[in-house]
C-alpha cells in the first residue's frame, strides 16, 4: 500500500536530521527533505507529498513566501502545511501563517510527543482517505461486472432477434428442397439459388456470433478508430430489434476519430440506443426517431445522441448517472452508471445530458488523438 510521505524544510541540516529521528522511531512513512524553500519546490514538483514540515526563517525564500507559493500552484495548493519556528509566540507570525493557509505550528524546542501526536493526526486521515478510495474501487469493480453482465444479457437477446430470422428462412428452405424434390422440380438453377440463399444466411449468422464474441473480448488495445466505425457496428446488431420496435435511427455521423477501445463505444452507443427505444414502448410513443450527430472541437470528438422518448423528469436528471439509481421498474440501475464509468475512465471524457422539447440528449466528449 503507498505510504505516507512528508517533506521536511529546514536550512540547517542538523535540525532536519533531528526531525528525521523522531518520525522515525514512531512512524514507517517516507520522508523527503529539502534544506531551502527552492529545493522543497523542486521535490514537489517530482514527488507526491502528503504534508509539509517547514522552518520559517530560511535565506532567500522564508516560509511564508514558501506557503505563499504553494498556495498558488494547483498541484501543490492542497498540501497541508505545519510551521516549525522559535517565534510562534508573536501574534503576527501566527497570523500571517494562517492567513496563508498553514494548518499548524509546533514551536522549537520540539516536543518529540507534540510533533508525533500531529503526525498521528494526518497519517490517520491519509489512510482512512486510501480505505475509502479502495472501497470506491472495488465497488465501482463490481458495478463494472454487474453491468456486463446486464449487457451481456441484452446481447444475447440482441443475437437471440437476430438468429431467429434467418434460421427461419433456413427452415423455408429446407421444406422447399422436400417439395421440390417430392414434385421432381430440383433441377441445377435449383441448387444454384438453394446453394446462394442459404450461404447468405450462414454468412449473416456467423458474422453476428463473430460480432457477439469481439464485443466482450478484454484483450482489445486502445488505438485510434472512428466513431463512424463504431456506431455503424452497434447498429448493425441493434438494426432487426429497431425495425420491429419501429424506431427510426437517423445518423450525421462523420470520420471523427477517438483514441481506446472500440468495443467500450460501442457498449456506450448500446446502452444509449436501447435506453430510447425501450422508452418509445414503454410510453407508447409513436413518433420513434433516434438522431446520432457528430463534430470535432479541438482535441476532442462530440457525439451527440437525441431521441424524442420525451425526456427525463427533472428530479431523476441529476441522479440518472448515480450507481443503481433507476427509472425502470425492474432496472439495475447500472446501465447508465456504467457508460458515464466507461466515457470518463476509459476514454478520459466526459458525458452530459439534458432534456430536450422532445426527449433526452446525451453529449459524448472524447479525445480524438492518442494522450502526448
């Protein structure tokens, strides 16, 4: 597990040694030191710091212009700050330290029980931070597999509508090769157009089950691909339960490009697709229409997908992102969770939704190149 780490500044060596000595003997966690404010900043700039321990009074840069520019940089403002100095009795000392934002001071000589004590304090703050972290992980781990899980039962019924039909046609002809031959009408044109129908429907199907089997693949490399791409795949597993559903999917989608996993778009472009047609029964809407557009903005890619399955009430709105948070009646309440988790952690993008006269809009925003 990573360790806590403090960085100690002081210009004399001899007092950071001492400082060393006492965390040491009660602490196991990493210790940086610097003997100027320009050596801490460098440090800090390379190393990830938990808490700060600094002299006040140091040449060139003292250790209110330290706290001064710390407070300032984004990377280092949040680093909380304790004052070690032989004048913290002077209110205006103790002032200005706290007007900079400093958390604490310890006065010198130190008090080896006071300094531990402290310590004690943000080690334990720092660790119940990396429980809580690793809590939210796991949890959002098992989101994650419940949610393939619910895609994953989508698929099947996805490939379950998609077989069904040209296994269908499969058992026409089959009858028709018993008819024609009790009637003595199997001749070569026949076969020819026997041999024909039937490799397009085995083609059909084995192209579908090929399509099921790369979608859950894990081994997939993030690389550049297009949206185009990756909506024109989704559809083409979702386009027989669309036209039975009545749903019209109008697409402007272009050649922006995104850089990860394909697959991932197409779960989010999945999931967003069959949230609206679900609607449009569900509601008994008649007018079906699903608009997917799409445009570059700088480094980014946008997607947008509208529907008219007349929106979301204003109180889910909010929530409709949240784990198991839910519309449906028999909802998991991951499913929309679980593509805001994908466009955000996969794709280092960011998804958002509002209503529109007619439906709900949801905006993907992805980079369109490989991170430098």
């Amino acid at each position: 597990m990573e360790k806590f780490t403090v960085l100690l500044v002081d210009d004399v060596s001899e007092n950071i040694h001492s400082l060393k000595l006492i965390i040491e003997d009660s602490f196991d966690i990493n210790i940086l030191s610097a003997l100027s404010a320009n050596e801490g900043m460098e440090i800090l700039m390379k190393s990830s710091v938990d808490l700060i321990l600094s002299d006040i009074q140091m040449p060139d840069i003292d250790g209110f212009q330290f706290a001064e520019y710390l407070k300032s940089v984004d990377a280092t403002k949040d680093i909380p700050i304790i004052f070690i100095t032989g004048i913290y009795d002077k209110d205006d000392y103790q002032k200005r330290g706290f007007d900079l934002g400093a958390v604490e001071y310890i006065s010198k000589p130190i008090d080896d029980t006071l300094l531990s004590a402290k310590l004690k304090v943000y080690i334990d703050l720092f660790e119940g931070k990396k429980t809580s972290e690793a809590e939210i992980n796991k949890k959002d781990q098992l989101l994650i597999h419940q949610s393939k899980m619910a895609t994953m039962g989508e698929m099947i019924g996805v490939i379950a509508h998609q077989l069904k039909q040209p296994l269908n046609n499969m058992s026409l002809y089959c009858g028709d090769v018993k008819d024609s031959y009790k009637y003595d009408e199997i001749d070569d044109e026949f076969v020819e157009e026997f041999h024909k129908n039937t490799k397009e429907q085995i083609a059909f199907m084995t192209e579908t089950i090929n399509g099921f089997m790369n979608f859950f693949n894990p081994k997939k490399e993030k690389r550049l691909f297009t949206v185009k791409d990756a909506l024109e795949k989704t559809v083409k597993l979702l386009d027989k339960q669309l036209e039975t559903s009545n749903v019209v999917l109008n697409s402007q989608v272009g050649e922006e490009t995104v850089y990860g996993v394909e697959t991932e778009l197409e779960q989010v472009f999945l999931n967003l697709i069959t949230n609206a047609k679900e609607a449009f029964i569900e509601r008994s809407i008649d007018n079906r229409n699903i608009n997917i557009t799409s445009m570059t903005k700088d480094r980014y890619s946008i997607v947008i997908v509208e529907d008219t399955a007349g929106g979301i009430k204003e109180e889910s709105l909010e929530k409709i992102f949240d784990p198991y948070y839910t519309t449906k009646e028999y909802g998991t309440g991951t499913g929309l969770y679980m593509v805001k988790l994908v466009v955000k952690t996969s794709f280092k993008g960011d998804l958002k939704i509002q209503n529109t006269g007619q439906g709900a809009k949801f905006i993907i925003v992805v980079p369109n190149n490989k991170p430098s």
